[in-house]
C-alpha cells in the first residue's frame, strides 16, 4: 500500500496563478494548455476514450446561471504544465456552496500539485463567504486519499452508466420501420421484470422533441417539469417545498482529482438543502452558453394529449459527435409508474442517434439510491462504469 501512494517525481514549489475567463471565454493558447492537461490526465484514468473536445471544456468553463467562474492553474518554476482547477460561485441559489473540480497531470501527481490547487480553491471560496465547498471526482483510491488528508467528506454520490451505440443500427437515412423496430425491441417487456406494464402507443402521450432551444409554447410547462427534479425519485406527490433535497448535479466525464496518501475519510449525514425553483431564464442562460460552446443538446419529452402538459423529458448533449451525456431525466409525479421513463429515455437515444450519426457511447450519472432510474438505465442497456462522489469541505 506505501508503495501506490508513493511519490513519482521530487516535491516542488508550484505556483497557482489565476486564469481571465473573459466575454468570450478563455483565450486559444490557454484553453489549448487545459485541454492538453485534461487529456493526458484522461488518458492516464480511462485508457482508449475518446479524449475531450474543446467544445466539451468550453462547457465546463461557462459561468453559472448568475453566478462566477474561476480557474487556477497550477505551473513548476520553469512554467510547466501540473494541473488546473475550476470553481462555480452561485448568486441565484446555493449562495453558501462553492462547486469546483481538480485535475491534475499524470507526471505532476502525488507531488503537492493537487493540495496547492485545492488551497487556491479554499481561499477563493471563504473570501466570497461559502460555507461548504464541494469537489467532484470520481471515487477512486486516490481522491479516497486526498480526501483524508484534506478533511473531506463525501455528501453524495453518483453512478456513472454507459450505453454502447456502436450496436444500435440507427443511422441517418434509416427506414421509420427500421427506427421504430428499434426502439420497439428497447421497449420491449421480455427487457424487464418490471410490474409496470408498457404504456400502449395510442395511450394518450404525444411525442414531441426539440434541438437546442426549447419552443416558446412549451416553455413555461418544461420548467414547471424541471422542478419535479426536486421531487423524491419514489413518491408519487410533489414534495413540499424547503424540504425537498435537490437533485444531485451531474459531473461531467472530464473531471478528475489525483491525491495522495491516507484513509477513508469520514462521511457524515449532510443537513437537507432547500431547493431553488428553476426559471425561464435560467433555462434560456443554459441553453445559450451551450450553444456558445459548441454543445450540441437534445431533448425528448411526452405531452399529455389531454392537458397540454409535458408529462416525461429527457435530455443530452455531445460536442464532438463521438460521445454524449444524457441529462436529466424527469417524470411528473403523478404519471409515474406507468413506464414512461424508459419510454422517454429511448425516444431521447433514437433522436440522437438520427441526429448524431457518429456517435458511439452515451453516458449518464444518476445517484447511487435513485434505484428506479437505475433500473430504467439497466433496461436500456446501460452498464456501471464508475462512482462519482461529491466531496465536501465545511470552510
């Protein structure tokens, strides 16, 4: 065990330099050196993935809605590359969280770099009066470690799940026979040992789905679903509000920490947070900074023929058309077990597929107890890949 924490390279003195994020983002020369950085870490954790795009990190570089974003970078004395970091300051809700992510490069690890950068990370936060910071990583050996050594603790945690579309035969030019075939089979009951049964197709949901920018008609009514969010993954009511934990937010398949030596680190219970209602222009600043970026983003959604209203969505975005990240999926409270969820989630995959020719995987990271999506995930094909955890610093 003493020799996998052991030191690759002799301790040094790094400087951690904050970077200008300005209108249009980071200038090409640094936005090159992150990715760069962020590559070669993800090419060290996950062997044979296809490496992130620059559209993927501008992504990840766009402030929130209403709030900062900041970045370190983390140099030897001869301006060498060691790593970096963001930080995502909210000022429209979750005024005491800071949310931030480390990586580090392979040749830099267990050698200061990430503790310098985490630092960096703290002072930022308690300077702007948070207090609790989170860092998302994958739970890993190593973060198990920086965490112990840190003082962090772990508040939530999320399964990442893959969904391999090299095997889907669904490419642009596809007969609609062949497309609802497809999902058909995906649909199908032998798929699940469900006690729900599949919603007959004339039952009453209209299928409807949008690129980018949600239509203005429907607008109101998706927000109001993004809220069920909120709601507890098995009720079949709308939670009241302030007692509601919200949902756990996704951690994108870039990030990574590297740490060093030490235990488990302690996990208690975290305190409920009262959930913010979403808002039209917070869903207008997402869908722009993604469009920004480069984010390519669709959603899937089923209207109530009856009511006018959306029912289920789902959503996901890919910036280089070779892998995708599924988003939120939501079912409204009261249309829950009647197996919308798989039935939206693979309305979602074969709109993709039909946009995205290309694409070959799909992930999507839901919280290890959300057992029902879970199961929704299993039936469609998806498999475990790794645990995500939220570790949380009390500042």
């Amino acid at each position: 065990m003493r020799g996998l924490f052991a030191p690759t390279c002799a301790p040094r003195q790094w400087r951690v330099t904050a970077l200008e994020l300005g209108p249009g983002g980071l200038p090409a020369a640094e936005l090159s050196w992150l990715l760069a950085c962020q590559n070669a870490a993800d090419l060290a954790d996950r062997p044979g993935e296809p490496p992130a795009s620059p559209a993927e990190l501008r992504g990840l570089l766009v402030p929130p809605y209403r709030g900062r974003r900041m970045l370190f970078a983390a140099t030897d004395e001869a301006g060498g590359a060691a790593g970096w970091a963001r930080l995502g300051l909210y000022e429209a809700f979750h005024r005491e969280l800071a949310h931030a992510a480390i990586t580090v490069h392979p040749s830099a690890r267990r050698c200061g770099v990430g503790s310098a950068l985490l630092d960096a990370l703290t002072e930022a936060a308690r300077a702007l009066n948070r207090s609790r910071l989170v860092l998302d990583a994958p739970r890993t050996r190593a973060s198990e470690a920086f965490a112990a050594r840190h003082g962090l603790f772990i508040a939530g945690r999320d399964l990442r799940s893959r969904l391999d579309l090299r095997g889907i035969e669904l490419r642009r030019g596809a007969s609609h026979e062949r497309v609802t075939a497809i999902v058909q089979a995906v649909e199908s009951p032998q798929h699940s040992r469900s006690r729900h049964a599949r919603p007959a197709p004339d039952d009453g949901f209209v299928p409807l789905h949008w690129k980018s920018r949600c239509p203005d008609d429907f607008l109101a009514g998706y927000v109001k679903a993004l809220d069920c969010l909120h709601a507890s993954p098995t009720t079949a009511v709308p939670m009241p509000a302030g007692a509601a934990v919200p949902a756990a937010s996704k951690v994108s398949a870039v990030s990574t920490m590297s740490a060093g030596p030490g235990g488990p680190a302690a996990e208690p219970t975290p305190s409920p947070t009262p959930f913010s209602p979403f808002t039209s222009a917070e869903v207008r600043h997402r869908e722009e900074a993604a469009m920004l970026a480069g984010l390519r983003e669709y959603t899937a959604c089923l209207i109530d023929r009856a009511t006018g209203r959306i029912a289920a969505l789902s959503s996901a975005h890919t910036a280089d058309g070779l892998r995708g990240e599924q988003n939120e999926t939501v079912v409204v409270p009261e249309y829950r077990g009647r197996g919308l969820a798989v039935r939206v989630k693979a309305q979602l995959i074969r709109e993709l597929l039909a946009a995205e020719p290309s694409l070959t995987m799909l992930d999507t990271y839901n919280a290890v107890d959300n057992h029902r999506m879970l199961a929704v995930n299993r039936r469609l094909g998806f498999r475990p890949i790794d645990t995500h955890a939220a570790w949380t610093l009390n500042l």
